[in-house]
C-alpha cells in the first residue's frame, strides 16, 4: 500500500520534476570556474599594501 506522498513523488519523478540534481550541478559547475578564473586565470591572488 502506497501513501499519497509517494504517489506524488512517483510523479514528479517521471514528469521529469527533479530539478535538485541539475540545481546542484550548476552551481558546482559555476563555483569550479569562479575558482579557476579567481585562482589560474586572472593570476592567482595578490595582497597590495599600499
């Protein structure tokens, strides 16, 4: 016997409803190439005491 919120979890799920995994992958694609631009790219960081 199912319950009423696995069906709609069942639902979701092949509506194609999940966008936790690919919300998480863009955000790890999107922090890796901030660090590579901060760290490789733009020459690494540099602290200027003026």
């Amino acid at each position: 016997m199912s319950t009423p919120s696995n069906d709609r979890d069942d639902q979701a799920k092949s509506q194609g409803g999940s966008w936790g995994p690919k919300l998480f992958l863009a955000t790890l694609v999107a922090l890796l190439a901030f660090f590579y631009w901060l760290l490789i790219y733009s020459g690494g960081v540099t602290v200027n005491h003026g």
